[in-house]
C-alpha cells in the first residue's frame, strides 16, 4: 500500500518537513490510523521511504467544508445548548444584478447560489430545521434543487411581496407546523441569514446564536467600507457621518425564538412593506438590544453581477486546495507520480498521493473524496485501455462524489504521442470524456514527455503542474477531453 | 479585399441581418468608409456575397475604452468648459486584503491595478494632469509602471501617513508647481478620485466636474447595500438608520481647485489624521454643500481579495467582446472562417472578419487594434510554415498592441494530425508560443477536423467555438502553445 500526505500552507515559503506533518497533523481533530510508506521511484531517490500517516475522518460529513472555508481543517464542532432552527429569505428579484434570473437561482460552477447556502447551514448538525421563503412562482424551482442536490431538514416556505413579509411567512411556517402535521419543531433560537451569502462559516453561526440565547437577539456587523452621507432635499450633502461610530448590519442574525415572531405579529404594514432590518423589529417591538458581532469579510451579500464572478472565484479556489496522484506499480509512472506529486506541494495546500492498487479498497478513495479532495490525477502508462482512469470514474460515481461539485479527473500518459494508434486512443478518450462529464466528471488528459534526464524531467513536471493547476483552477467544461501536453 | 463586420448584443436573441448592420452601424461616430466584400466558400454559400463596410476611426485614442466600458461603442467625448486635473490616492497598505501587496499594486491579468485607473483617467483628453500619490517607499514603483504601461500627463507625489495627508499632498504639488518649474498646471477644477476604483467611466467624471463648477464641490453616491447601524458602549444595537434616508459616498469627487486646497490648509490635525470624506472638509471649512451625484454600481472600490477576483473577470470580460478571424484565400480555409464567423456571433458582440491579404496593409489592421479587439483567430491550411501567425505576431508587435491587455492569438490548422510531419510542426509550434508570449501575446493552437458533411461540420465550429470562448475568456498562459482538438 502506498500513501502519502503533506500539507504546506499557499504561498508560504515554510516549507513542513514529511516528519513535522507526521508529528503535528494539520487536520489535529482526526486520529492517526496507518502509518503508510510512499515509495519513491525516481534515480537517486529510488528506494527512499517517506512515512507518513493518514487519518481518520470524524463521523460528521466534512465533504464539503463551507464553500467560504479556510480549506481542510475539520471544524470543532461545539453544540449550542438550544435548539436551533433557519429561515434563509430568497425572495429576491435580483433587480440590481442586472439579469433576469433571480441572483439566489444563478449558477455558480453549475449549480444555483442558493444551494450553496443551504449546503453551508445543512452540514451544521445543530441546525435542526432550514426554512427557505421563496416567492410562490419559485416553490416548485426550490424544491427540485432540494431534491437534486440532496438537501436534508430543508423545507420550502411561501414568501411574500417583501422581505419583512417573506421571513414572516418562514417563521409562521415554523410556529403552526403542530398544526399542519409537518415535522418542523419550533426552536429555542431562530438563525435568520440571507440566501445569498453563501459563505457563512459555522463560528460566527455558533456565535449569534449563543449571543441569542444570552441577550434575545444577536447580528453580524462589518465595518463601513465607504463613508455614509445623508443628501438635503435639494440632492447635496447635509451630514456625513464619523465611519468609525456605526457598523454595517449584516447576517446571519439569530433570536428568541418568540421574541422575532412576536415582534412580526405586533410590527405595522409600514414596518412589514418598507422595513429590512429585522434587529431594529425585535428594538422596536421588544425592547431588546440585540448584541452585534464583528464577522468576517465572506459574510458580503451578491448582488451585483461583479459579486457572481467573485463568489464564482472563492469557490473555484476553495475546491483546488486539494489533489490526489494515483499512480500504478510501474516504475516510470510511480517517478512520475512522485515528481509530480512533489511539484504540486507548492502550489496546493495538500497533495495526497495513491497507488492505484487502493482503489480496490474503495473505503480509502472514500476517505479522501470526505476530506474535501476533487481533483485526481490519475498517471497511466498504457494508451491501450485507461483502466485506472475507468476505475476511478466508476469509484467516483459510486460515491456520488460529484453531486455538489464537478470533479477534476486528469488522466496522464507518458509520451503520448510516441504510440503508433494514438489517433484511435485520443478518440476513445474525447468520447469517454462526454461521457463522464455528464456526471459532472471533468476529464482531461496530459501528455508527459519522460525523460531519464532529470533536469529536463523537472522541467516538464514544472509545466506539468501549471497546467494542472490550470484545469484544476478553472475547471472548465469547454477543455473536457482535450489532451494537453507537458 | 475581404472584410465583414457584425454586431449582436451578448446573448440576445435578436440577430441583426447583415443588411441592417450595414444600415446602422452600431459604432455611430465612425464615418463609413470601404464597401468590402465577404466571399462565403461553403457549400451551398459559395458564391454568396455579403456586403458589408468598414468604419473610420476617430483620432481619439479608442484602443481601450474603459476597462469597464460598455463594450466598442466610442463615447461621444463632451469636453467641461473648465480646465481639470486629477489626484489619485494610492498609499493604502491593503491590510483588508490579507496579502503582502498593497491592493493598487496587485496585479490583474498582469498589470497592476493602479495602472488600469490611471488609464481610466488618462484616455479622458479634457484632463490635463494626473497625480498618483503614493507611500515615499512607492515612487520608484509607481515611475516604473508609468514608463512601463506609457502613461502620458502622469506624475507620482509622495503621500503622507493618511489619506487625508496624501490627498493634501497631491494638491500641493500642483499648487506648488510654479515654484518647482514643474509642467503641472493649477486647473480651475480637481477630480479626486481612488486609485483602486478602476472602473470609472467619462460619464460620471464629467458629470462631476460640471457639479463641482455650480457647487463648488460633488461626489458620486451610491445605494447602500446593508442597513448602517449605531452600537452602543457595550457593542449592542443603539439604533439603525433608515437606509432610504442615506446614501454611501463613492469616488469620484470634484472641488474647485481653491475651495478643496484651502479647507485642506485650514483643517485640524484631527481632520487630517482620522477623517476620511473630502466633501466632509468643503462643507466644514467651506461652507460648500457638495452636490451628489448617482453613480454607475461599477465605481466600487476595490477592497478585499473578492474585489479583485471580481476586477479580474470584468476586465476579462470586456476585452473578450470582439474577436477578429483571419483566412487566406483557399477554398477550404475560406469557408471554415466563414462558418467560424457566424458561429462566433453568437457568443461576443463583434466578429469581424478578415482576409490575410489585407494583413499587408497594416492600417486595415490598426484600425481593428484600435477599436479594441484583442482577440484574432487565424486560420492556416498549411503546416509547413504558419506564415500568416508569423505576420499576425509582426504586425502586432510594431503596432505595440499588447502593451496593456495581452493579445489572444488562436492559430487554427485543419487537420493537424493528418499531416506525417506533425509532431515538429508542433514543436515548433510550442517554441514559437513561447516565444511571442514574452510580447504579451498568448498564442493557442486549434485543430479542426474539416469534413464535407455540412451537419457535421456544423457540429464541428459549434465544439471550435466554445474552445475558443473558453481560451479568450479565460486568457490562461499555462495553456500557450497548446494544441486543442475540436
């Protein structure tokens, strides 16, 4: 069995020994299981052993971190001693991002934004129940994307003409569910966030709601990155005010469960048609000071189209942090694994490298695809047939790896070109790339020069890795099936 | 001669003929001058000529546009009867973006950002000087992008320790240049506007400074987007503004020359060391109630490391609008660029179409450099030699083409791998790529398979069109001197 894993944090020029990540895993919360050998193959490294342990994943699904997340460090888990329930608002028309597609219903990568934020309070176990509002024409349009992403504890709720009116409707949702039968528990603590931040990360959630449970309700804030200004009837200045004395309102916010329904049932039509702050109802009609948290800058709302492409390069970053090598027993392909594999270090936080004959135990490919990892490349030195790469599709759709994100699968093959039929084998590829990519399995193939020169080998493992990054990065459907060469 | 334009809006579906792009040519400023003829060699199409005409460009530089602008369309340049010079703070030390690299200075498809407002401001013709200040330990940096990028009426002044003492900075060296025999003139009205808010637009500059002329001061406003809050001293809401009633204030910002540098003489220590709103200090020093100004949602600042993914994909964006596709005279190749053309039409806004024999005369192309395409797609039939992408990459050499976007150059073979002698001419291929890439010149290779079978074919330019989308929109330098297959 050949396994290795190593973790370098991006850009950083510290570079951990094989012995220190052996010593102080980064992934601290997992314990270590085997204690596993990769075995390089390169001229003057054949034969050298690097030891190093994989670990065990916690029960918890940790596929997919948040989409925001700081990469693949498992999050300690603290449970909230109150129940805890969220209502995600997605009634807007998204007026502002220019397009006629409601901004919480675009695609990022392929799958709409709003999914990914039900995604991020989904993996949160204490989360018992997640009501999303959307408007009455989009029910149906909701509840199959729950369906098709497999979202669980999550219900659609009607929505009204305004937000006001739309968290409302969730929370009554909540509140008379004893009296539709449904299975919704009314919480201690309700999270109200925003379908269009999908970044929200489980620390500031845990931290709104503990601020809840103490104060009866509780909001992110952020500071102001332009001055604000108030303009005299006449459309000029008339004050501006100090930045450093207030704070922009932010979500998610959390409260009393009674508290925020009993302040909607009180609030006027004036309060429920013009208002959008739900702090200032719980102030208004409570008299509860709600307790402001300074969250991190990923809590930011799209809604510009310029926030599309942003949130579209924050996810597209977060999913390239990892990459498995699998290689076979042969020795050019295990030099190149290991070359490969080395180079990749520096430009990715954790490159995990396989040998091929683990794929037969699936449990460990599981593993790997918990811990976060969508890109494999997968180093075959046959043209004949690509039967690694067959085998690592066939995984991969077992699993269902590819249900939230496309999966980058990089077939190499060692001087491609050099086969007499590789005009048949680039066509058998092209085809099995359509293939695949309707399961949401990006496949690209790269054609390594192998060298015994080992100054000319890193030079192309160099190049190698660029374009692996580069697929990896942009992940996009239009190279699918093209073979590139290094 | 052979020569076709088109126009179509980006995704709609509304196909404008030829006839009536010819009738209404979408860049209105431009005065009609060639009647040239396309000469379709398709089967069924041969013959079939489509008439079409060229347009004068104005003497204006229209190279770039803005790099937020609107796509080609030649602003109409409306000129204040005023004389305006601008100042351009760039000392922040983009802490808020998490990195080592002040934000102004990060690179975007790279050039560094300050470098894309600079040019914002520069390719206005009605503003005479531009200040950028920065840090002391910036100048030489900032000369050196000036004297790199070929920035004219751009001088660098050394900032302060604030923004406020920058700002003060910058207006001193044009107050002061009589004294330093310097070429700055004093100008009846200064723009002050953020160095890294490239994507302003002559609109809002203009309107601005015909404010500043009536009011003596005025500055862009936006909507705000999150409701702004006051806390109280044990950090819970306070209070929260009506976020009807307030407005946030953006760049750009107009004065009167004497009305912003006295209020900058006159203001306290305080005022200089932690305020930051310019129109703060006219209405206290001035008495001036500065006009508000709605401003475009492109004028935000750039301000987190989102910000600058999001800068990255709308600069890519606006340079991916227009695309130039090249043939020669052969049969074959005629009618892949035909079909290539009509195919591309649906994808960007503007496909001109080109015979290489017009290359020969260089002007032709100058005229299509300067209406802001950077993206030629080549079509070649011959693999011996790629003279045409050999004279392409000359003549945008001389003509400093790529001096602020690099140039996406897409050489189109057919059938590339039927020739005996295609791994050289790949190779040789790949070197040339290299090679022209250190030009700013991003050159990719495409195979065609050319068939007879229209449907097929057809099939064909539909799979060539979404690679080379993907290749300009994306304008990745790992991929040069790649050889895709469609």
């Amino acid at each position: 069995m050949v396994f290795a894993t190593h973790s370098q944090a991006w850009g950083s020029k510290v570079r951990r020994s094989a012995a220190a990540a052996r010593d102080k895993p980064l992934l601290r919360p997992w314990r270590a299981r085997n204690n596993l050998f990769f075995r390089g193959g390169g001229e003057g490294r054949k034969g050298a052993t690097i030891r190093i342990s994989t670990m065990e994943l916690p029960v918890t699904d940790l596929r997919e971190g948040s989409c925001g997340g700081k990469g693949s460090e498992a999050p300690r888990e603290r449970r909230p001693p109150v129940s805890v329930a969220a209502v995600l608002p997605a009634g807007g028309s998204g007026e502002r991002l220019g397009g006629c597609t409601p901004k919480q219903f675009c695609a990022l990568l392929g799958r709409p934004l709003v999914s990914y934020t039900v995604r991020a309070m989904e993996r949160i176990s204490w989360i018992s129940d997640i009501v999303v509002v959307v408007s009455p024409e989009n029910v149906e349009v909701m509840k199959s994307i729950i369906k098709k992403y497999g979202h669980k504890r999550t219900t659609v709720a009607e929505g009204g003409m305004t937000r006001h009116r739309s968290i409302f409707n969730g929370l009554k949702k909540i509140a008379e569910s004893h009296l539709l039968s449904s299975p919704l528990q009314k919480p201690e603590v309700v999270i109200i966030h925003d379908a269009v931040r999908p970044f929200v990360e489980e620390d500031i959630l845990f931290k709104v709601v503990m601020a809840a449970k103490e104060h009866g309700a509780a909001g992110a804030i952020c500071p102001l990155v332009s001055t604000v200004i108030a303009s005299s009837a006449d459309g000029c200045l008339d004050h501006s005010l100090d930045r450093a004395k207030y704070r922009a309102s932010e979500m998610p916010q959390a409260f009393l469960f009674d508290i925020i329904h009993q302040a909607y049932h009180q609030c006027s039509d004036y309060d429920l048609d013009y208002g959008t702050e739900c702090l200032h109802l719980a102030l208004k009609y409570n008299k509860t000071n709600a307790k402001l948290i300074e969250g991190p800058p990923d809590l930011w709302k799209v809604t510009y189209k310029r926030d599309l492409y942003a949130a579209d390069s924050l996810i597209k970053d977060n999913i390239s942090q990892q990459v498995c090598v699998l290689t076979n027993m042969k020795e050019d392909a295990v030099q190149v694994g290991f070359l490969l594999h080395e180079t990749l270090k520096s430009h990715v936080k954790l490159v995990k490298a396989i040998s091929t004959s683990l794929c037969k135990n699936e449990s460990h490919l599981q593993n790997i695809l918990l811990g976060q990892c969508y890109n494999f490349i997968c180093i075959n030195d046959n043209l004949s047939n690509f039967q690694e790469t067959h085998q690592l599709v066939e995984i991969l759709e077992n699993t269902n790896a590819s249900l939230l994100y496309s999966v980058v699968l990089i077939s190499v093959y060692l001087d491609f070109f050099e086969n007499v039929s590789f005009i048949s084998a680039m066509q058998r590829f092209t085809k099995f790339a359509k293939e695949v990519e309707k399961k949401n399995i990006l496949l690209y193939g790269l054609s390594i020069h192998y060298q015994k020169d080992n100054l000319k080998l890193q030079e192309t493992m160099d190049s190698a890795a660029a374009l692996i990054m580069a697929l990896i990065r942009d992940r996009n459907p239009a190279y699918v099936g093209q073979l590139l060469v290094a």
